[in-house]
C-alpha cells in the first residue's frame, strides 16, 4: 500500500481522505482524543453537508452507504446527524524527520465545495525546525 505522502499513487475509492480515516484509520497522523473525537464528526457531518447539496450524485450515495455498511465507526457517526464543516485540528505527524505536531485549519468558501487546508507550526519550535529539515529532505529516510 503506497504511504500517504503519496498522493499520486493513490486511486479510486483509496484517495478518499473519509475512506481511508474510516477503514484504514489515521496511519502516519496521530491526535490528542479531543481533535481525533472532532475530526471524525466532521468528516461524517461534512459528508451529511454534501448530500443534502448533491441529492442526486450517485457516487456520493454509494459512498456514504459503503461507509455505514464497512465501519460501526462511520455509521455511529451518521446517526448523530450532524451537519458541520471542518475548523480546526491538531495532528501530529510521523515523519522521516520525527514527529512534527501541526495545527490544521479547513477554510471554506460558502455555498461552494472549495476547502483550503492550511498547516501551520509554532515559529522556532522544535517541530519548525522538523518541517524546515523534512523541506530539504523530502520523504527520505534520515
């Protein structure tokens, strides 16, 4: 299975960011219990978001369903019937470097499907220095 920084290798229903978090779990990217807690409600909540706006994809229907049917997790989730977007996350990632703690921001346009995802560090903190060296290292092994 290609490692996550791999974006190009992955296809079909395995590039599905909710499809990997809910049957493959968070491999590479781990949270303190509060933001794991969040970020899986609002990975089900935006999914809920996105087929009340598109009733008729298909696609979008079949996922949802395959997910309620794969993970007690994922289905647990969609009975809560939350509807909700993504904020703010704190990950830490497993890197060639070492962990690096990261705060994840999801910016929204509203009434479009437009999400910016921005990670930020603490300005010369032991984890700015990781993601300066992961920079120039690339995913390498160190």
């Amino acid at each position: 299975m290609p490692r996550r920084g791999d974006v190009d290798r992955w296809q079909g229903r395995s590039a599905n960011l909710v499809w990997q978090f809910f049957t493959d779990g968070h491999a590479g990217v781990e949270f303190d219990d509060e933001h794991a807690e969040a970020f899986a409600s609002d990975l089900a909540a935006d999914l809920r978001t996105a087929l009340g706006r598109y009733p008729d994809d298909r696609r979008l229907a079949e996922l949802v369903r395959d997910l309620r049917a794969t993970s007690p997790e994922f289905e647990r989730r969609w009975g809560e019937a939350r509807i909700a977007e993504h904020r703010t996350s704190r990950k830490t990632l497993q890197t060639p470097v070492g962990p690096i703690e990261v705060d994840c921001d999801t910016l929204s346009v509203p009434g479009s499907d437009l999400r910016i995802v921005v990670y930020t560090v603490v300005p010369g903190s032991d984890d700015a220095s990781r993601l300066d060296l992961l920079r120039v290292t690339g995913l390498q092994r160190v």
